[in-house]
C-alpha cells in the first residue's frame, strides 16, 4: 500500500499583527498559501480572516 503523506499547519495569526505592530490580513493569506498546506488550524482568528479565506478561495 502507498503511503500518503498530509501537510497539516498550525498557525497563531495573532489578529494579523505582524512583529512590525501593523495589522495586515493579506500577509497571512501570503504566507498559508506559500505554506500549501492540506489542513490549517488558526488559532486567535478574526472573522476578517475568515472573509479574506473564503473569497481568496484558499482551502480553509
């Protein structure tokens, strides 16, 4: 039987603040979508991101 291997990401988006102190949203959708996870969990999520990820059509 062949093994399948599952990226699975676990990220703490903080409310999208970044170590520069600014808030950017878009950073995130960036950086899960060089990540190219099969599953990400969010932690500390706003329902910005939420909207952001639906209409990006990134796999939520």
């Amino acid at each position: 039987m062949a093994r399948t291997e599952i990226k699975i990401v676990n990220y703490n988006i903080q409310k999208a603040i970044g170590t520069d102190f600014t808030r950017r949203p878009l950073r995130i959708l960036r950086v899960l979508g060089e990540i190219d996870a099969d599953f990400v969990v969010l932690k500390r999520e706003s329902h910005l991101v939420h909207f952001l990820l639906y209409f990006n059509h990134l796999k939520p």
